[in-house]
C-alpha cells in the first residue's frame, strides 16, 4: 500500500477519535474565545494567514505532481481554490471583526491541519491518476459541492448581514436555512466536502470529508448550545447542523 494511502487512513482514524472530543471541548475562538489558551492575535489575520497555507500547498503539489492533468483535474482543482480563496482572503476581510482576536494556539493548529490536509490531497490529485470526467460520481459530487458551496456563501452573507450596521455584538440570524438550523454555515461546508470526496473518489478527498464533519459538526452544536444560553426567545424547532435531525 502506497505511504499516501496509509497515512489518510491514519487521519481518518484520528478524526473519528477527535470527533467525540470535540462535542465536549470547544475550541476557543468566535464567541468561544478564551484568553486562557495563550497570546492571542488579531482575528482576520489569523484566518488569514492559517486558511492561505490551505490553496498554497494544494496549488504547489498539483502543479509539480507528474500526473497528466485532463479536464477534471482542473475542475476539482478549480473547486478546491475557490473555497479556500474566499476564506483565507475574502471572507475574514468582509467581517467587521477587527476588534476581535483568536488564541494564536488555534492558528498555530489549523496550520498543521492544513498542512497535512491539502498535502494529501495535492498529492493524490497531482500524482495519482483518477477516473475519468464523465464518471457519474464526479457529475454527482461536482452538483454537490455547488450546492454546499451556494449553502455556505447564502449563509455567511446573512450573517454578516447581522453587523452591517458596525454594531459588535450576537444577534439571531433568521431567514432561509436558518430557519431549520442554528448554522447552515457549516451544513454547505459539510455537504462541499462531501461533494469533493465523490468527484475525486479517494481516501485524501475522503479523510477531508470525515474531517470536516468531526470538526463542524460539534462546532455547530456549542454555537446551537451558546444561542439557547444566551437568547431567552430563540427558535425551539432549529436544530444544530442537520435538517430535522441533529
């Protein structure tokens, strides 16, 4: 078995060991920071500079990876930097947070995430040959990823929204999914990763989709836990990440 390979099914199997951690610990950042976790540093540049390591070394390995790269490679690589384009550059600059700061123990973590998360991925995609465009799977997970991407972005806009005033502060944000769950935010990015997962059919975009589930999900449930805490009228039906489910 190719080193690649077994080291994503390490990460896999540390992702399902992290996942229940998780739901009891939450990383301290956004509305859960803690001064407790060490320095902390402005919030925007440390989304910055921790999600920019992100396309960097995706971008490096599939471009000196050996593989031919047809038509759906570009695709899946075109996926994979439009994602991380807009979180590491445009995204944190959109937020009127620049009052806000992040532990830089969290920025230091998502880096070694990154690292090995878009190592593997690049190198899979960059070095080893995958299936053909017109593969119903790539068709399926390309709509999906879409799909999760259009979730994340209607999401994230009705969220900055709460603060075009320049007002700090939490408020409840209402309309679309947000009707049917506290952060559809993270349910887009679920279901983007899922996509990626079908278009490249291999244990790199797999290990990222078990990865993004073990850490948004438990993520969403102490944002669902933090609003019924702090709002005394807010929506008993909502539930965390999933539709009607969780």
């Amino acid at each position: 078995m190719e080193p690649a390979v077994l080291i994503a099914w390490f990460w896999i199997g540390l992702a399902i060991l992290v996942f229940p951690i998780q739901l009891f610990i939450t990383a301290p950042y956004g509305r859960h920071t803690k001064s407790s976790w060490g320095p902390l540093m402005d919030n925007r540049w440390g989304w910055t500079i921790m999600e920019i390591v992100s396309p960097l070394v995706f971008t490096t390995l599939f471009l000196i990876g050996p593989q031919d790269k047809s038509l759906f490679h570009w695709i899946a690589f075109g996926c994979w930097n439009l994602h991380y384009l807009n979180r590491s550059l445009i995204y944190p600059w959109r937020t009127k947070t620049s009052n806000k700061k992040i532990p830089v123990t969290i920025v230091g973590s998502a880096i070694f995430f990154n690292l090995i998360n878009a190592g593997l991925n690049g190198f899979f995609l960059g070095f080893l040959p995958l299936l053909p465009l017109y593969s119903y799977f790539f068709i399926f997970g390309l709509a999906l990823f879409i799909i999760g991407m259009g979730v994340n972005f209607q999401a994230d806009n009705i969220l900055l929204s709460l603060r075009k005033d320049g007002k700090g502060g939490y408020k409840i944000p209402r309309g679309k999914l947000f009707n049917f769950i506290s952060c559809p935010n993270h349910f887009g990015e679920i279901i983007e990763w899922i996509g990626f997962a079908l278009m490249v059919q291999n244990v790199a975009g797999l290990s990222f989709a078990i990865w993004t589930f073990a850490n948004l999900s438990p993520r969403s449930w102490s944002h669902h836990k933090w609003y019924k805490a702090n709002f005394e009228n807010y929506p008993t039906e909502r539930k965390a990440v999933i539709p009607f489910l969780w």
